[in-house]
C-alpha cells in the first residue's frame, strides 16, 4: 500500500483529488520506518509525544488544517536539524516485519551520511523537506494536506 500526500481544498472528498497536487512518499512501511526512527531518537520512544501532528497524521487518516500545519512547519524545522546528527545505522523500524519487502519499494539514498538526507519520496526529493514543503503551500493556499492510501 503507498502513500501519497495530498495538498487539497478543505473540503475535498479522497475520491476526488486528481486535480490537486500530491506526491507518491513510498509505501506505508517506508513512511512508517521513518515516522518509527522520528520517535524512537528523537522523541525516546514515546509515540507522538514530542511530534504528534507528524506522527499521527498518517494513521489519523484525517486531514491537517491549515492551522494545524503551521504548527507542523514547527516539528519539521525541530525533526530536520535532529536528524542530521544521526547516521541511517540509527535507523528504527520498529515492529515492521523483518521479511517485508518495503525497502525493495522505498527510495533512500544509500551515501546519506545522516537519516534526514536518507529518506526519500519515490520521486527522490528529501521526506521531510517535501512534506515541509506540501504543508507550507497548504498554509499559503488555506488548503489541508491529506494523506491517501492506494
């Protein structure tokens, strides 16, 4: 199953979003892996407890309000400095699956030397950077990000 991020009107239907801008992040393992390494180094394991708008979006299934993203913008500046101290080695998946194949699905940058420059949309733009970037445009636009599964 992959996830996309979807800037949106606020009231837009998830069956009606071809119109809008989005953008395919990997699978929902590989942004689970990726929100599972946010919390376990940057937030010491306690699920959503320092970033909870990131965190928690994806399994919300909700979308974020304008004003909500503001304060989103605010976890990402935070989450983008922290995670150019650690190497990937410090990646945590959490309880994904050791056989699933979502690393054959997923885009990284094997050189990365730190986890923020590791992580990559399918289109090879940096996660974080792109999700700040789709919530910064909602923000500018009075639009909400939606994440849409397929």
């Amino acid at each position: 199953m992959n996830v996309t991020l979807i800037i949106c009107d606020i009231d837009c239907d998830e069956d009606d979003v071809d119109s809008y801008r989005s953008c395919e992040l990997g699978s929902y393992e590989y942004v689970n892996c990726y929100l599972s390494t946010v919390s376990a180094l940057l937030e010491d394991g306690k699920w959503a407890s320092k970033y909870p708008i990131l965190i928690e979006s994806l399994d919300a299934n909700a979308k974020i309000e304008p004003e909500t993203c503001e304060e989103l913008l605010l976890e990402l500046d935070e989450i983008h400095e922290e995670l150019k101290k650690y190497p990937p080695s410090k990646i945590n998946c959490g309880n994904i699956e050791a056989e699933s194949n979502w690393m054959l699905e997923a885009s990284f940058d094997a050189s990365a030397d730190n986890i923020y420059d590791y992580f990559l949309t399918l289109d090879e733009s940096n996660l974080t950077q792109t999700i700040y970037e789709f919530a910064q445009i909602a923000i500018e636009e009075n639009m909400s990000l939606m994440y849409l599964f397929d």
